[in-house]
C-alpha cells in the first residue's frame, strides 16, 4: 500500500480516517483536506475500486478539489470526502451507512457528507440516525431536495460567463455545445441549453438517455458516441460525467474553444491545464462550475434558504470572469489564477481567525 503520510504531505491533508465495520462489510475512507476556512464538506461515493491504493488516491484528490471548490463558492467549510469500496448495486444495506453514520459522527462535526457518485440521498437517512453530520437528505427528512438542479444552474452561468469572455456576449443562442454525460446534471443542462437555443451534441454509456433526448428536442439535439464526443467540431465541449476526460489523448483531439463542464476533476494531471492554455482553449476550473451543488448542502447546515442558494449559485457567472480576466492580465492558465484566489482567500481567513473569541476556565 502507499505511503499515507507521504500522500498527505504531497497534497497538504490534515486528516485521513480508515473505517472498516465486519458485520457489514464496511469498507470507507474519509479524507480531511484542509479546515482553515471551516469544518469539511464533501460528497461520499461508493465504487468498487480495484484495490485500498485506488480508493486512497481518490479521495485524497477529491477531497483537496473541494477545498478549492469551497474557497470559491464563498462558504464557510474546508475541503473534505469519504469513499465507501464496493458495488452500490450489490453490496449497499441500510446498516452499512448506519455504520458509517458512526464513524462519521465519531469525528465531532469536522466532516460533514452527502450524495455522490454510487449513493442516493436515501441512503443517507439511514446514516443519519446516528449522526447529524449529513446533508443532501430528501426534502421528507428534513434535507433540501434534489442538488442537481443548482449544480446544472451553476454551469449554465459558467456557459454564458465563458460566452461574454470569448464573443463579448453572454447568449448562447446558436452555439453548439458538445455535453458528455446526460445524467441528472447533463441532463437538466442539455433542456436548459435548448430553451436558450443552442444545439447540443450529447453522448451518455446509457444510450436511452441520449435518445430520449433527441425525441424531446430533434431539432436542436444530436446524439453522438461516448468515445468521440470529446473531438467533435463544437464552440464548447462540457463534460458531466467521470473526470480525467482532458489527457494527453484527448487534449490533442480536442475542437472546440472552451471546456465548461460539471465533471469533478477533469484535467487528468494539473499540467492539462497549462496544455489547455497554451492551445488557446479556455477552461473554466470544475470546482466552481460546478459548485451549485455544494452551495445548497452547504446552505443546509444554517438554515436553507432556497432564494439565498439561486443567488449564490448565480454569482459562479461574475467570479469565473474575474478568474479570466486574471488569467489574461497575468498569463497563466485559468486553473492557475482559480488556485491563487483560494489560496489568497484562505489566507485573509487564518488571519482574522486568529482574534480569540472567549476564553473557558476549568476546574
């Protein structure tokens, strides 16, 4: 197995929690990022790695990638994730997230979790009777409903933002967007871009999603395969679906002027953003596109407030013009200049926090 504490030294992880449960074969990891600007926040997924080094590896990344996405969105929480290893198709009961439930609860509000890749908001009531640190429950538990619905608002902003950067107008009326993924996000995405009148090109491994699509919307929908979507001619290629998509391979083969997209971690490597900005092709940093979600689990925790969510979400479009034009004035790449505000954010943060707020005398 890797060297823990090496990989967390490599991506500056404060906390990394194994949790292993028999009597329900539970299997989890839990990875604390970074809690200077709050307690972690962040999604828990269930996949059947292949080994514990995958599982390691992905949340580790994950859970570093929001707390970027918290430093942009402009919440109060730190960076945090938790992976559970097995088939959510096969291997899920109510008592494994009971389970994780109290290992969860057992770290004293620094981690708060939800929905993600392999796991429903369902599963989660389950967990949450033995903690209160989950968000994302069904509106019947008390959560805030479906979070695709802001994600997919998120990126529309970052479409129309990435729109106005490159045309000097944020309609995208007549472009052609290329949508890899039409799941929940992509495809709430898609019925939005047609309203807005784009063509959208779409792709997903489930191919009745795709053709019900072209059904609702022939006039302005074209189905295209997973493995070529990437390189089709386009005005903006949007992936949301797995991340990874920009590599080596499909960087070269890449047609379009900008990446906007909900995926998490779409550059394979950080230097795929570098290659991205040397070709002339804009990317708009995931970890704030996509942040719609995070806003409204995050709202949650203080009260949900379904105006405030809309209204925070919507800003996504104004701070990912402020990455481009800081981008453009220092020459970097936009995944540089979304790096440095998170960072500069962070910062101003520690050092207000460090005024002492009362003082608890014992004994």
């Amino acid at each position: 197995m890797s060297d823990v504490f090496q990989l967390m030294d490599e991506m500056g992880h404060e906390q990394v929690v194994f949790c292993r449960h028999r009597g329900t074969d539970l299997k989890a990891i839990i990875a604390i990022h970074n809690t200077t600007m709050g307690p972690a926040l962040g999604g828990c997924r269930m996949i059947p790695y292949a080994s514990t080094d995958e599982a390691l590896k992905d949340v580790l990344r994950l859970s570093r990638g929001m707390t970027y996405k918290c430093g942009l969105a402009d919440v109060d929480f730190g960076g945090g994730k938790a992976v559970i290893i097995g088939d959510p198709l096969t291997d899920k009961t109510p008592e494994m997230f009971r389970a994780l439930g109290r290992f969860v609860g057992g770290l004293n509000g620094r981690f708060f979790t939800g929905t993600d890749m392999g796991t429903t908001p369902e599963d989660f009531v389950h967990a949450a009777r033995e903690s209160d640190s989950f968000v994302g429950l069904p509106e019947s538990h008390g959560g805030s409903g479906d979070t695709s619905v802001p994600t997919a608002l998120g990126v529309l902003q970052g479409l129309k933002a990435t729109a106005y950067h490159l045309w000097g107008s944020n309609s995208l009326e007549g472009k052609i967007i290329a949508v890899q993924g039409t799941g929940k996000v992509g495809g709430k995405l898609v019925q939005r871009l047609v309203e807005e009148g784009s063509t959208c090109i779409v792709a997903d491994v489930n191919e009745e999603r795709v053709q019900a699509l072209c059904e609702l919307y022939p006039e302005q929908v074209q189905p295209e395969g997973v493995a070529r979507i990437h390189a089709r001619e386009c005005d903006i290629f949007s992936p949301c679906a797995v991340g990874g998509v920009i590599h080596d391979h499909s960087l070269n083969e890449l047609k379009c002027r900008a990446v906007v997209g909900s995926a998490n971690n779409q550059l394979a490597e950080d230097r795929h953003g570098d290659l991205l900005h040397q070709r002339g092709i804009l990317y708009a940093p995931d970890y704030l596109v996509n942040a719609g979600g995070l806003i409204q689990v995050a709202d949650e925790l203080q009260g949900y407030r379904e105006e405030r969510v809309l209204q925070k979400t919507r800003a996504i479009y104004d701070m990912l013009l402020q990455i481009y034009r800081r981008s453009r004035e220092e020459n970097i790449p936009t995944c540089r200049a979304a790096d440095r505000l998170v960072v500069e954010r962070m910062r101003k943060v520690a050092d207000f926090r460090q005024i002492l707020l009362g003082f608890d005398r014992k004994g």
